[in-house]
C-alpha cells in the first residue's frame, strides 16, 4: 500500500476499532478491517456501511466541542444521500430535510450526509453558511438585512438572484458539485418556518417587526469520519434562546437591535451606568423564548442548556470517555457565571469524528 492509502487505512482502523465497540459489535472488527484494507488498495478508498455513517456523525456530533447540545447526540437522525448525483436531487433531500427537522415547530435533529469528497475538485458543496438565512445588503445608509450574509449575497446576485431587500429575505441555496460551477435554487415559502419576536408584557415590541427562522441548519462544515470527509453533510439542532437574542438581533455589527429596545423601553443610552444594554438585552432574550414557546417552537434557555450539558458530561464521564470542550463557546453569553460551566476548565482537544470548517 502506498503511504496515503496507509494514513487512511491506520484512520479507518481508529474509526472502527471505537465504533464497532460502541456498538457492541467487535467479533466484526478483523473481518470488516480486512474488507477495507482490501477496498482502499484497489480504489484508494472505501466506503461506510449505513450503521458506520451513522454511527460516526453521531460521534461527530459528540466530540463537537463547542456545543452546549450534546446531551441528544445519540438521537441524531442521519438521512443517507451518498447516492445523489444531480444538483436538482441534492436541492430536493435539503427540501426533505427543512421539513423533516422542522416538524411543523417540534423540532427533531438530523443530518443529510451527500457523497464522500473524491479528492480536492470532486465535492458536493453546499456555499450557504446556513440552509435558511437572511440576506444582508450594504447601502449608503447602512447594511440592511443580515452583514454576516452581505458577501455571500452579492455572489448570489451575481449569479442573478434578486432579493426584496427586506430586512428578512431569505436566501436561496446554492449547490456546486465537481466545481461544475454553482447552481441556484429558491426555497419554497412554505417550507420556512419563522417566528415573529413579541414580548409578553411590552406591546410595543411588535411594532419593532422582528422575527427570525426556527430551524438553524449549518451547511458549509465538513465531517469527518474515520479518514473519510464529506463536505456536503448540513446539520440541525434546535436554537438556545441567546444565539438568537444576544447574538444575531444584539451584536452591533449584526441586527443591533438593543439601541433601540433601550430606547423604547424608555432608559437613557447615553449612560452606561444605568446598564441600559443588560436590561435591552434580558427583555430581548425574555421575547425570543416567549416567542418561540407560543408559537410551539422547540428552543432551549441558557439555563436548561447548562442543566443539560451536566448531564452529558455525567454521561461520559459513565462511558469512560474524556470529556472535551471549548469554554469559550460553551458559555453562554448572557450571565454566563450562573451556570456551573463557567466555572469549571475544558479540554478543548480535537476528536474525530468530527465537523469542521470547509477549506475552500
Ligand atoms: N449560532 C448559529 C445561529 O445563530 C447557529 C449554530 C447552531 N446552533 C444550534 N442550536 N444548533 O444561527
């Protein structure tokens, strides 16, 4: 065996050694390690079987030391599309997957794995940071939308999208496989849950017209798993209310929105010490999670997150599993210091499987 091919048999061999143990399945381990040398010396790869795709975005999940969700790794529901060659077929199954990760509000995790990469030009990409996001356009009296989105929108103009230049438009996805040059399709409507932001005491709050979409989908992280990498692998969770309310309608260079919050709730901004931006900022996240329950949306709090990320790490813990993570993501960022996980250190190595992001 060539030494590429060796790297990628001793990564496999990592892989299903953990996986097949997992699964309680290690009389397997010799026989199906024999098919995939054999497999990897005549094609220079291989090929998982369902329960090891499964399995492994499962662990990926898992070892994703940044997310405060992973107590329900286990409960991943992984759609197999490796099958799929079309532009056309790949846009239906992410359709397929808004929809079934949506569940009209009860919102179920899930991940939509595409063909493994071939090599550096035969991918199946997906160029959206997320399956549903708002666009963001610069004008001369500032960015209307979302900034984040702004370059990835004027690629989409440029390959003839034309926004309502709302506030909130949604973007349409776009899919590049082999570097055939990307392909653009739009979303159904219907098929985009959004939650419009009220408050349960303040009436004004609707008048601010916020909203934001249920589902958050990332598409643009590659997962790996025992060697292999699939760069078109988009995956769901649910929201923890503070992505939303401190993050994308709070950050002064995304929504912003606190300014203006303040204003209306009638404190002065020209103060720091009356804490004007921690006041704006609680009723913000107050609205999000109300919003959201009402309209019978799966969302998280900070605090029941917190409360759940315990038990995970009680869980590996259990398993004989070191516990990895990334504190400073962990946290989160309204009052971090009320939960246990500010206080205490994190390991932030790096275990695959894993997902990480797109080199190109
Ligand atoms: N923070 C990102 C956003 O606000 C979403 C990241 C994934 N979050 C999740 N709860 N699974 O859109």
């Amino acid at each position: 065996m060539y030494s590429s091919q060796e790297e990628l048999f001793i990564k496999a061999e990592e892989f299903i050694t953990i996986c097949y143990r997992e699964l309680n399945k290690v009389e397997a381990i010799d026989d199906r390690l024999e098919m995939i040398k054999n497999e990897i010396k005549h094609t220079d790869c291989y090929t998982h079987t369902f329960e090891e795709l499964e399995h492994g975005a499962k662990m990926a999940w898992r070892n994703s030391n940044r997310c405060i969700g992973r107590l329900f790794w286990n409960s991943l529901k992984v759609f197999d599309k490796r099958h799929l060659m079309t532009e056309d077929e790949i846009f239906q199954s992410l359709c397929h997957h808004i929809e079934y990760a949506t569940n009209d509000g009860k919102i179920r995790p899930a991940i939509t794995i595409f063909r493994q990469d071939l090599d550096e030009s035969k991918q199946v990409k997906i160029l959206n940071h997320q399956l549903i996001r708002y666009a963001g356009y610069e004008t001369e009296f500032g960015v209307i939308g979302d900034s984040k989105s702004v370059g990835f929108t004027k690629e989409c103009e440029k390959l003839g999208w034309q926004g309502e230049r709302t506030h909130f438009d949604i973007l349409p996805i776009v899919i590049e496989v082999d570097g055939r040059g990307p392909t653009l399709f739009s979303l159904p409507k219907e098929l985009v849950l959004e939650v419009e932001i009220t408050h349960p005491e303040f009436t004004w709050f609707n008048d601010l017209q916020i909203k934001w979409y249920a589902v958050p989908i990332i598409s643009d992280m590659t997962l790996e798993i025992g060697g292999i990498t699939y760069s078109g692998s988009p995956f769901n969770g649910w929201y923890m209310g503070t992505e939303i309310g401190a993050r994308n309608l709070a950050d002064s260079n995304r929504y912003n929105l606190l300014p203006k919050i303040a204003s209306s709730m009638g404190l002065p901004i020209d103060s720091n010490l009356s804490l004007w931006k921690d006041k704006a900022l609680v009723e913000l996240n107050v609205a999000v999670l109300f919003s959201y329950k009402e309209q019978g949306i799966s969302i998280v709090d900070h605090h029941t997150a917190a409360q759940q990320f315990l038990l995970f790490e009680e869980q590996e813990k259990k398993c004989g599993r070191p516990l990895t993570g990334d504190w400073t993501w962990l946290i989160p960022p309204v009052s971090p210091a009320t939960t246990h996980i500010f206080h205490q250190d994190y390991k932030d190595a790096f275990v695959l499987p894993n997902f990480y992001h797109r080199q190109t």
